[in-house]
C-alpha cells in the first residue's frame, strides 16, 4: 500500500476528469430532474384527467425499476427504435427520468403541506389560481422541499456511479480500469473515495446555505438548521423546517 | 342621488347550496345595503360558512342569484376572481401567508392584483396597520404574533383591496378572550366609518353595538331577519330566542 500513490492518483488527470464528469451528470440530471419532478408534480395537481393518468405510468415504470436497468434499457434499446444517443446522454436521460419519479413526490407533498385556507385565503383577494400558486404556495412549499431534495442530490451523486455500465468514464470506472491493470485496488479505490467524500461534503455544505438562506426569520430567532457535522454523520436526519 | 346610497348593495335572492345528497342551503335571502352591518347567528352546521363563500363565488350556488351592485354575479365564475377584489374576506383562522411579513401579507394584492407599485402598496399597508393599531409589527411574521394581532393583520390584508363588502367568517372564535375585544373594536370602528359588512359572529355584545340587522339561520334557512332594536327588543321567532338564550348562558 502507497499513500504516494493515492496522492498521485488524486491529482492525476484521468481521476480529475473523472470526478468532473461524475460531477456533470449529477448535476444535470438533477437539473432535469427536478423539472420533470415539478412539471409531473403540477399535472398531478390539474384534476385534468388523460394528464393525471399519464403522470401514474410514468411513476409506475420508473418507481417500479431499478435504475441500472433503465440506464441500460435506454442505452442498449432506444438504438434498435432508431434513436442514436451517446452513453453519456443515455446516462443522463435514465437519472433524470429516474430522479423525476422520486422528485415529484417530494414535491407534491410539499404541496400539499400548504394548508387548503393558505390558497382559500389568497383566491379571496382576487389573485387567479396561478398567482396564488406562485407567490402563495409555491414558496411556502419550497422551504418543506429542500432538506429531502438535499437527500436527493447526494443520492444522485453516488447513483451516478451506475452508470460506469455503459462505459461512461466517470470516476468509479477510472478508478477501476486503473486498478485492473496493476492490481492497485486499495490506492485507485482510496483515490475515488476522497473525490465521492469531498464532492457530498461540498453538496452538504451547498444546502445548509440555501436552507439558511431561506430562514428568513433567523436574525431574530436562535432556530438554526441542523449543522452540517449532523449532516455529515446522520445522512437521514429529519430536517423540520417549522 | 341621495336613496342610491339605500339601494341594497349585496341582494341574495333564494340561493341553494347541496354538497351532494346534502341540502345545506335552502332558499336563502338576504338585503344588505350599503354602509350596513349585517350580523349572522346560527348553530353550529346552519350553513353561515356556506352562505358567506357562495357571496364570494369561493362556492358556486346550485341556483339562485346573488346580485352585487346591481349585477348578477352567481353564475360569473370565470369573473371571480374579479368579484372577489371587491369583497374582502377575514377567516376563523387568520389565514395570514405564513412566509411573508406582517406588512407583506398586507402588500401582496394590491401589488400582484392591482399591480401597485411596491412602495405604493407599502404606504397602503402601513397606513392600514395604523388603523388596525399594530404598525410596530410589520416586519414581524404571523407566528411571532399573538391570534388578536393575526387576525387584524388579516383584516388589515383584506381593507388594502379596498373592498366594497367585508365578510367575517367568526372572526373572533379562535382567540383567546383577552384579545376578542381588540379584534371587535377594529372591525365595530369599520362599520361606523361605513364599511359595508356581514359578520357571522356570536358576539352578541359586538351586534348589540355594530348591528344594523341581525339574521338567525338554522338548517341552512333563514329564520329570522330583523333590525338590532326589534331583534334585541324581544319580538323574534321562538327559535331564535331560545338560541340567544343559549349562547348567552
Ligand atoms: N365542502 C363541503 N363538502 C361537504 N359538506 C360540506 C362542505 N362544506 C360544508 N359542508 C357541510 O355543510 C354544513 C354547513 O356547514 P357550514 O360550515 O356552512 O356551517 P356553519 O354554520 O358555518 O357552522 P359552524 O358554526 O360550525 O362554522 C355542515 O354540515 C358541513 O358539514
Ligand atoms: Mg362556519
């Protein structure tokens, strides 16, 4: 075992690279995620019918998969239909479908948490049901959103790692290869474990930020968010924001 | 001129309400002229919530019309939201937008629905916390105050509309008594200033001093509909005698 050679993996290009890219299909399909998470969320609320039937197979399939046989299935079966994708794109499609099915639900019960009078309330002022969705419902439900979308995010991180089956070079398959062609387990594996550690501490760090951020009433009360060392040891810690 | 001023601003002539099977509105009429006070009594399921949301178009009635200025507007509820500018309502439970301010919650209409200026709608609102006697509280929000501050905010929030109707759903029922005489001493002040209102209160204090009618509902009906004096004056329906007894012992 080589401390010198973890250290030179660390800063190796290969291994740089691959946590970059790690770190950009996270990101994006978090991004993308959330859309679909929201847009499903909305239709959900709509009471259209045809929509709401739609947005219940949509759930059904990728709540009722695992995600490495939808990565697959996107990668290996959409070509046989004619659609040509890269493995990253392919990648990036399956978690942000994937992320949507979870995402929605966590939306919708924030949501719902807003009390019925919260919207009764805002209607019988005059604003249109739109208006009190966005400056009314919508902002009390985002800071009831935040601590599981939190958990989604660090969630994605280490989900992303699947996706090293269809040969994206993200950081686990780099760390792999490396290994496998010198047998080196423990200092390519040691290397990718700093890179998964240090990327969760900086989303950790991200969301204790916005869920301050967004307690607005902390200068005059000692209500804090649970602190990032929390955070770091108690993954599932319930998060309050009341 | 001068009678337009007596001409009924809200005419509700024999609406009825079923939540299915359930009839909780039953031909129900009521005149309140402009500048009034209306209260409302009635035991508890009677339909005096019902009633008050179907002014509002927060409920459609089944039938029935609701003229509002001289309009009917019972079957307008693509214009609602239009209707419901210029009628303000205050709720049991404040209802205040728990992530905004005291003088924000009081902002937020006029400026996303009358589209004010923000420091327009702030002008507004402070001169409303004035009147409703709380401005040092404006940047305070709904959970650091007290229910009799909340729910003054709230009638603040509806006023800053400049609404021609004021409902009040019991708007004093979920304070605790110390802070009851502050919220009816805000709303009594609107009334003599001629804020044209009904209020479903069983405050009976509140009615003998703000009344200018007094209506008993019970079933969904309208049982009695009397001016203050004679209603207070003891020639009413026997019903609603004994429901008076009731609530004052
Ligand atoms: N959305 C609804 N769906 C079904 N039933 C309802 C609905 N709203 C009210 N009701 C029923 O209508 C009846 C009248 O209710 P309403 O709230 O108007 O009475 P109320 O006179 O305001 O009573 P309270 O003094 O308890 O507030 C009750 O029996 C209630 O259960
Ligand atoms: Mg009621």
């Amino acid at each position: 075992m080589s401390l010198d050679l973890v250290f030179d993996y660390v800063f190796s290009p290969a291994f740089f690279d691959g946590a970059l890219l790690t770190l950009l299909i996270t990101v994006t399909s978090l991004f993308f995620g959330m859309i679909a998470g929201l847009v499903v969320a909305l239709l959900q609320e709509s009471r259209i019918k045809p929509l709401q039937m739609l947005t219940l197979v949509y759930l059904w399939l990728f709540r009722g998969t695992p995600v490495l046989f939808q990565i697959i299935f996107i990668y290996n079966v959409l070509p046989t239909f004619g659609v040509m994708l890269s493995a990253f794109a392919s990648a990036v499609i399956a978690l942000s479908l994937n992320e949507g099915a979870y995402m929605a639900e966590i939306i919708r019960s924030g949501l719902q948490a807003v009390k019925k009078g919260q919207r009764t309330a805002g209607l019988a002022l005059g604003m249109t049901r739109f208006s009190v969705m966005r400056y009314i419902v919508i902002p009390q439900a985002a800071r009831i959103v935040l601590p599981p979308t939190g958990n989604q995010m660090i969630g994605m991180l280490k989900t992303s790692a699947l996706v090293s089956v269809v040969a994206v070079e993200e950081l686990l398959l780099v760390a792999n290869q490396t290994a496998s062609a010198n047998f080196k387990y423990f200092e390519a594996l040691t290397a990718a474990g700093i890179y998964y550690l240090a990327l969760t501490t900086i989303f950790m760090s991200l969301q204790y930020l916005l869920e301050r951020a967004l307690d607005r009433k902390r200068p005059r009360e000692k209500r804090r968010p649970v602190s990032l060392m929390t955070r770091l040891t108690a993954l599932t810690a319930k998060t309050e924001p009341r | 001129m001068k009678n337009r001023e007596h001409m009924p601003l809200l005419e509700i002539m024999g609406i009825n309400k079923s939540f299915g099977d359930l009839k909780i509105l039953k031909s129900c009429s009521l005149n309140v002229r402009s500048r009034e006070t209306m209260v409302i009594i009635g035991p508890s399921g009677s339909g005096k919530s019902t009633l008050l949301r179907c002014i509002n178009l927060l409920e459609p009635a089944d039938d029935g019309n609701i003229f509002f200025e001289g309009n009917d507007i019972a079957r307008e509820l693509r214009r609602a939201p239009e209707v419901r500018r210029e009628i303000g309502m205050v709720f049991q439970n404040f209802e205040l937008f728990q992530h905004l301010t005291a003088i924000e919650n009081i902002m937020l209409a006029p400026m996303k629905v009358l589209g004010m200026s923000r420091s327009d709608a702030h002008d507004v609102a402070m001169d409303l916390l004035k009147k409703v006697r709380i401005p040092e509280r404006a940047d305070f929000f709904p959970d650091e105050l007290s229910g009799g501050q909340q729910q003054r905010i709230a009638i603040a929030r509806a006023l800053a509309m400049k609404p021609k109707l004021m409902l009040y759903d019991e708007p004093t029922s979920a304070l605790d008594p110390e802070m009851i005489r502050e919220v009816l001493d805000v709303m009594a002040e609107l009334s003599s200033e001629g804020m044209t209102s009904i209020v479903v209160t069983h405050e009976m204090g509140f009615a003998k001093r703000a009344a200018d009618q007094i209506v008993f509902m019970e079933d969904g009906e309208v049982i009695e509909n009397a001016p203050r004096d004679s209603f207070f004056g003891g020639t009413v329906n026997e019903r609603a005698t004994r429901f008076l007894d009731q609530i004052l012992h």
